[in-house]
C-alpha cells in the first residue's frame, strides 16, 4: 500500500514539471547585424596609373679633354651651377704653344720661299721673250713657285691645328647647367682615351622625364585619347604629374611630348618622354620618380577602398542580395580615382554593397542594411 502511494505522488511531481515546463514562452530568434550598405552609381570618374620614370637635363654633356697634358687648374666646384662659356678645366699648353711656334715658323719659311720662286719667274720671263733662254726653264720656275704656294696652304693648315690644339687646353662650359662630380683633380694627367669623364654637365632649366608604356596600356592610351593620329592625340593630352621618390607630387605640371618609333624587342614596352619645367634646379639628372597619368571615363562604377577586402592578392566586396543575405563577390579594378577603385568587373550600378564591419560576416548571412547618413565624399556621383 505503501508503495502504491509513492509511485503515485512520484507520477504526479512528473506530470506537474512537464506541464510547468510547457508552459514557458519559446526562445526568441537572434537580432540581425545591423551594417551600413551603400548602393553603387554610376558616373565620370578619372583613373591614374604610375610609371616608374628616369630624368634626365635637356642637355647632357660629358666634358673630356680633346689634347693630353697636366691638369694645371680646375676653376670649378663640383655641383656648382656654370654658364656657358665659363672656364671650367685649365690643361698645360706650352707643349702646345711651342708647336705653334713650329708652325708658324715653317710657314714663313714657306712665304719666303714663294716669294723667292716668284723672283726667279720675273727673272726669266723676258729672257724667253726675247729668245735668250729656252722655255722649259721658265716653266721650271713656274712650277716652282706652284709648289711653294701649296707649302705655304700646308703651313697655314699646320698652324691652324696647332692653334686648335692650345685652345683645347681650356675646357669650358658648352652649356649652362650643374656640373657633376669632379673626376680629376690638379696635377692629374689627362687624354683623350680616358675612360671617365672629367666631370658630366647638366642642362636642367627643363628635364626630360622617361617611363614606359607597355602593349596593353598603349592600346588603351590610342584607344581612349582624342584625335585622329598619335602625333594629334599627344597634342590634346592633358598634363601628367611626377611623384617624387619620397611620395610627394612636385607642384608643376608636365605634359608628354614623344613617343618613341618602336617597341623595345625585350621587354615589349614602348618609351614615353613628359618634359617638366624646373626653374628652381629641384630636379636633377640621372633621379628618378613616377609619372601618374590620369584617365577621364564617362560612365564608371566605384567602390571606397575601404570597403574591400584582399585575399590572395584578389579583391572582394560583400554583395547583398535579395532578402538581404550577403555574398562574397571578387571584383577586378582598372586603377584608382582618389580613395576609391575604379571597377572593370564584377559590379554595376545598382549593387548594394557592405561599406563596413565585414570582417565579422560570412557566406549567406543575412544583415539588417543601415542606410548610410554620409556617403563618403570621394564616391562619383551622376
């Protein structure tokens, strides 16, 4: 009996937990992520690419001794600014001079000579006038005096080297420019077969800038610049910037003026030149920076940077779709236009994308989109 009773209370404290918990309100379901979704627009935007680019002065000359000698004076500093026709470089002349002295001996002694010749043909011409004298001598002398004249063209010839020779002795400046380092110093013996230079002379008023361009983005540049020849859509380009090697944009402008005839057979890019103005020497011969070209579009969709993600060197953006699940959509860029990128695939006007707080997201998720206050100022608009 007294069993009976307890397997009946024991099914009653069973009966009245299943009904208690019953009775308990059902789990409510988890809050959706709520993240800012900005949608894409199509509009003009201007992409730029950089080239790595080599400058060079408009002129450069490498100043070499044409005569040997003893460097006797060295006028100049290195990296010193010079004008044309400034002295720069003083070799010994007087081996030099002496050979003009030479010279200029022998054609008197050739004048005189002439002058001599010229005697003996007046001396003899009325002698074979008046039959005195046969005329084969006559004729002796008249060949004579000819040689003598080409003896004194000879001597002139002679002094007119030797003068060059000593004028060779002082080197200067055949532009205006910075000179270079100084190779040589006083005492040094110089020649023509030197393998360095004395020194190398910049002239940089204005720079010649070098970058390459290769077979794909020169397409590109005939395909999408104005005018009817390449000579025609290099006139109407617009001006390109430099970057200098520390990242900063140098504050004028230039603008392309060459092509080159051919493609390098080695490395199948053709070689652009910008030429820049630099009135204030900042520029300097044999630097380097970058040439940042833009390219204006009509009709381009951009994506912020900032609401990219990089994997394996692919790009991705996190695409909503319908019932706001999100997917992982690669895109391909075309360049950059500010803070953005400018896309080549994978994306069009009228995608909504996640701008931030992706990182906690995955496949498939669905989100609460959280319209944007702000676009962000660098997006293109219509």
């Amino acid at each position: 009996m007294k069993i009976h009773l307890n397997l009946l209370l024991l099914l009653a404290g069973l009966y009245g937990c299943s009904g208690a918990a019953s009775s308990l309100p059902a789990a409510a379901p988890a809050a959706l992520q709520a993240l800012p979704v900005l949608e894409l627009r199509a509009g003009s935007a201007t992409t730029y690419q950089d080239y790595p680019a080599a400058i060079e002065g408009v002129v450069n000359v490498e100043i070499r001794p044409q005569v040997s000698g003893t460097l006797d004076r060295v006028f100049v500093e290195e990296g010193a600014f010079v004008h044309t026709g400034d002295p720069l470089f003083k070799i010994n002349d007087a081996p030099y001079r002496e050979r003009l002295n030479n010279a200029r001996a022998a054609l008197h002694a050739a004048q005189a000579a002439f002058t001599n010749a010229g005697l003996e043909v007046t001396k003899l011409t009325p002698l074979v006038q008046n039959k005195v004298i046969a005329p084969f001598q006559l004729q002796t002398a008249q060949a004579a005096r000819q040689g003598a004249a080409a003896t004194i063209e000879q001597a002139r010839a002679e002094v007119a080297s030797a003068q060059i020779n000593v004028g060779y002795t002082l080197l200067r400046a055949p532009v205006s420019g910075y000179l270079g380092r100084l190779m040589r110093k006083q005492g040094s013996l110089v020649t023509p077969g030197d393998a360095e230079s004395l020194t190398q002379l910049s002239d940089v008023h204005e720079v010649h800038v070098y970058f390459a361009l290769g077979e794909t983005d020169f397409i590109r540049f005939k395909a999408e610049n104005a005018g009817t020849t390449l000579a025609d859509k290099i006139k109407r380009l617009p001006p390109v910037e430099l970057i200098l090697p520390n990242d900063s944009t140098y504050a004028l402008k230039g603008r392309i003026d060459l092509l080159d005839g051919q493609f390098d057979k080695n490395t199948g890019a053709i070689t652009v030149r910008a030429s820049f103005r630099n009135p204030d020497g900042l520029l300097r011969a044999g630097s380097t920076g970058k040439v940042r070209l833009g390219l204006a579009i009509a009709s381009a969709v951009t994506v912020p940077q900032a609401a990219t993600l990089e994997m394996q060197d692919k790009l991705f953006v996190f695409l909503v779709g319908d019932s706001n699940k999100v997917s992982k959509q690669p895109i391909v860029v075309a360049g950059g236009s500010g803070a953005n990128y400018l896309v080549q695939e994978g994306l069009k006007a009228g995608n909504r994308i996640v701008y931030s707080g992706f990182d906690r997201l995955h496949e498939g998720e669905a989100i609460q989109p959280e319209k944007m206050k702000d676009a962000p100022t660098q997006l293109v608009k219509n």
